[in-house]
C-alpha cells in the first residue's frame, strides 16, 4: 500500500523556526513530548496516512517542511465535539521550497506532488529572503 501526505497552512509562523520554537516550548523540556496539531476533520485516508505520510507546512505561502505523522488521537475538548489529533515526529525535516496558494484546513498531498526534503547538510541553512525563495519557486528553480 501506498502512502499520502497531508498539507496545511502554518498559522502564526512565518518561518520553520518559528514552528520548531513554538514546538520546543510545548515540550517544556519533557523527553517523551509529542507534537500534535488538532484539526475538526478527521482523514478518510487514515490507513495511507499512517503508511508514512507527512505534514507538511505552508509558511507565508510556500512549503518549507514537513513532519512525519506517527498516528491519530481522537480529541474531545469542552464543546464535546470529536477532533483529530495529528501526533507528529518531533523532527521537523525542512524541504525544497514549493509554492501553495492560500486554502482553509488541511488537503490531500500525493507523494509525487510533495517537495522533496532538503539534503541533511542543508537542513540547517539559513533561508533564502522569503520573495526570492518564493520567485524562484514558482518558476521551478527550487
């Protein structure tokens, strides 16, 4: 069986740092964290996305990085509504820039439309200015 990606949009950042940052604070230093993002909608393509898909982020319109999804928990928050807990990998592994219009929630993200990941000598790059990496992007250079 294959596997399929998931992709959404990384409010608040507007960096991977800002993302790992905000995760590590989370952590609070605990060894056993496990970064969950919460969504409403829980994926009809659970068995492919548990088959090693990812997440992955859209920074300031364009994806940078990805997290692999280690499994779903279900959610139950005050309002008594189910949610979808997406626990991640804690490593945030960055990607060749690609672009993606602005979208509401998360989409389906098939693994020959996903950025590649960045070599991991690169991984730790500072990035190019957010306009030339988004330039260069659209036009299919990065």
């Amino acid at each position: 069986m294959s596997h399929i990606n998931l992709v959404k949009l990384c409010v608040g950042a507007e960096a991977v740092e800002d993302l790992t940052a905000w995760q590590k604070m989370r952590a609070g230093g605990d060894p056993d964290y496990e970064p969950r993002h919460v969504t409403r909608m829980w994926p009809k393509r659970e068995e492919e996305l548990l088959n090693g898909g990812s997440l992955y982020w859209v920074f300031k319109g364009v994806i940078l990085a990805r997290q692999r999804v280690v499994r779903l928990d279900e959610v139950v928050r005050e309002d008594g509504i189910r949610r979808c807990g997406l626990v991640l990998d804690r490593e945030v592994v960055r990607t060749h820039a690609a672009p993606r219009r602005p979208f509401q929630g998360w989409r389906y993200l098939k693994p020959e439309d996903a950025p590649r990941d960045l070599p991991k000598g690169r991984q730790g790059e500072s990035e190019l200015p957010r306009e030339l990496e988004t330039a260069l992007a659209e036009i299919g250079i990065l």
